[in-house]
C-alpha cells in the first residue's frame, strides 16, 4: 500500500471593523492551528480495497468581541479559546462484480474544548468605559461516530453512476456569553447523493448530473444578538444557537464540450432549495 504522512500548521491574524449607523463592532481574532493525518490506502489492483487513518487537530484561539452603541451600551468580550480533536477513519471498497462496486466507511471523532473569558460591559446611565466583571472558564467534550455506505456501478465504459448516504458532524462549543447559556449544540447532517458522470464521443463531450438532499439537526447558525453579561445585564455580541431542523436539496448539472483541442465550452447550472423548519434567534 501507500503511507500518507500530512503535517500541517497555519495561523491567521484576523481584524474586523463593522459599522452601521448607531452600532459599531471590532471582532479581532488570532489563531494557531497544528494538525497531522497520516493514512494507509492500499493497492488499486485488488478486490478489496481500503483507505485506514488517524487524524490530530489543535487550536488555541485568542479573540476580541468589542460591540458598542454609542454610550448607551457597549460591550468588550475577550475569550480564550483551546481545542484538541482526534479522529480515526477508515473506507473500504468491494468489487461485487465486474462493473459494480460497494464502499462502506467510518469515523470516529473525540474533541474537547476549554474558554476562559473575561468581559466588560456598561452603557447609560453606567460609566462610558466598560467595567470588568469575573472572568469565567468552561470545558467541553465531544465524541461521535459518523459513517457512510454506498454503490457504484460503471454503466459504460466512460460512464458511472453512484449513490450513497452518509453521515457528518461538527461539534459544539463557546459563544460570548456568561454561563450558563454560553454554549451550543453539535450539528449532526444525514446527507443523501445520486449522480452520474458520462463521457462520449472519444471523450469530448462530458455529462455530469447529481442530486443532494442534506437532512440537518441542530444546525448552526451565528450572529450578533442579545447575550447575557454580568448581574443578568444583556448586551450585543456574537451567538450561537441550534436551528431545530433544517434542510437542503438541489441538482446540478454541468456539460463541457471540447470540439477541438483548442476550444472548449463549459454549462453549469445549479438548483438549491433550503428551509430552516424551526429556528428561534431570540
């Protein structure tokens, strides 16, 4: 087989100012992630074929919130933020038969997480500048298992068409809030997809059309509202909440046509419907 061994580390330095009329907001945010994959795929010349790995993730996150409106409220969060995730996964592909093939596979995912916040808010008839209230910590811990099965089926030479369901998750975390309603839940996705992928006339012509439905629970959604400060004060900040349920489903289809070696035309058109069936932002 073949030994995939991916380190990796990035750091990112962001400043944002935003402004409407009356209500201003600097979000400053840097961060240090470290992370290694490392991963077996064995041979394509078998029936059975796999795809084993770990996976690590680390991150310590400092950040400011700073929200204000004038003297009437204003609002300075400065969380610190670490998290460690660990994964293991594996994929497995059989050949049934000649032309069709079965790929089942796993993951299993452990992440924790740990904040420690201070925040300072004041507005009318308090003093302009901000008091510091207790700074507060919080730790979490998540673990999922998430899979996915499907069939492939070559239908021609140039030609495969393929189906499968599976199953994803993004785990939860810390908002700019004091506790307890700081935190929000994991998102969870059952994502279903059939497709095919054609190619004809010595392969200048190319044919490509896919169907998704991604059926969400507590879906994620963010923004600036109303979070709890210190002595049950409420002020403008950055939130998260879990929309109760929520979907997506589209098609796609995309033709390239090259007639020659020197031309080639491109369509892609798109259809996506999405709803949130429950979501309460207030």
């Amino acid at each position: 087989g073949t030994l995939t061994v991916i380190p990796a580390y990035r750091r990112s330095d962001v400043n944002v100012l935003t402004y409407l009329p009356g209500f201003a907001g600097t979000i400053k945010d840097v961060a240090e992630q470290s992370s290694l994959e490392v991963r077996l795929a064995s041979n394509e010349d078998q029936r059975l074929r796999y795809v084993l790995g770990v996976f690590y993730f680390g991150e310590n996150q400092i950040t400011e919130n700073f929200f204000r409106q004038g003297n009437i409220s204003t609002t300075r969060f400065t969380p610190r933020l670490s998290t460690e995730s660990i994964a293991a996964f594996g994929q497995l592909t059989f050949d049934i038969a000649d032309t069709l093939r079965i790929v089942a596979g796993g993951r299993y995912t452990k992440e924790d997480k740990e904040q420690f916040t201070s925040v300072a808010a004041g507005g009318l008839p308090g003093p302009v500048t901000p008091p510091l209230s207790a700074p507060f910590t919080g730790d979490l811990s998540f673990e999922k298992f998430t899979w996915k099965a499907g069939l492939e089926w070559d239908a021609g030479p140039a030609s495969l068409v393929y189906a499968n369901v599976a199953t994803g998750f993004k785990s939860g975390g810390f908002f700019v809030a004091q506790p307890p309603n700081n935190t929000f839940a994991p998102e969870e996705l059952t994502a279903y997809t059939v497709g095919a992928k054609n190619r004809f006339f010595d392969n200048k012509l190319q044919l490509n059309i896919e169907a998704f439905y991604w059926d969400y629970k507590d879906q994620q959604i963010t923004f600036v509202g109303g979070v709890r400060t210190a002595g049950g004060i409420f002020a403008q900040g950055s939130t998260t909440v879990n929309a109760g349920k929520s979907r997506i489903y589209g098609v796609e289809f995309e033709a390239k046509f090259a007639p020659s070696r020197n031309d080639l035309f491109n369509l892609n058109v798109q259809y996506l419907n999405g709803k949130y069936d429950r979501l309460q932002t207030a």
